[in-house]
C-alpha cells in the first residue's frame, strides 16, 4: 500500500547548510546509501559559497528562481550536479524545489 501523506501537514525544518533555507524530508535513507527526497525552500536572498557533495543532486524548481554556478534558473528547470562538482547558489526572490539526492550526503568545503 503506498504511503500517502500532506506536505502541508508537515513540518518544515531548517537546513544545515543555510538559515534562508529550509526543508521538509519527504524519504530519508542516507544510512543504508539510498538517498534523499526533499523538499526544499529557498528565502529571497539566500545563497550558498561553493560546496563539493559526494552525492548526485537532482533539483527540479517548482516555483521561483535559483542561479546555480552563475547562471539562473527558473520554475521549470531542471538542474543536476555531480559528486566532486563544485557548486554555489543564490535566490534573489526566493523558490521551492524538489531534490532527490542519491548516495550519503557530506557536504565538503571547496
């Protein structure tokens, strides 16, 4: 039976990387290396100096913007970042995303 629940009846959490940022876990099985599915929002004027992940980041923007490594993107894009790349972002009027994560989430300074 699927499990199937409200994210409007969940609690929003802060991020770790970011007090502009928050998020709510919708799958949570980083320990046995499966991943993560969040939803996550971004306040206006947030942002993110460059990071390194050791996970795969797959962030589909639901509504807003967010410029990742420069270039800014809208609701509608997709945005997929490698393990070791380097990323930095921004929002200037804030936006929601979904986020699949896929592998451990480490976050390792550039």
């Amino acid at each position: 039976m699927p499990k199937i629940t409200h994210v409007n009846e969940r609690k929003w959490e802060p991020s770790g990387y970011d007090s502009k940022a928050s998020k709510v876990s919708l799958f949570d099985a980083r320990y046995n290396r499966k991943g993560r599915t969040l939803l996550s929002r971004v306040l206006p004027g947030a942002s993110l100096s460059p990071q390194r992940s050791d996970a795969h980041w797959d962030i589909y923007i639901l509504d807003g913007d967010l410029t990742v490594n420069g270039i800014k993107c809208l609701s509608g894009a997709h945005i997929l970042c490698y393990p070791e790349e380097e990323i930095s972002w921004s929002s200037e009027k804030g936006c929601e995303c979904l986020v699949f994560i896929r592998t451990t989430h480490e976050w390792m300074k550039s």
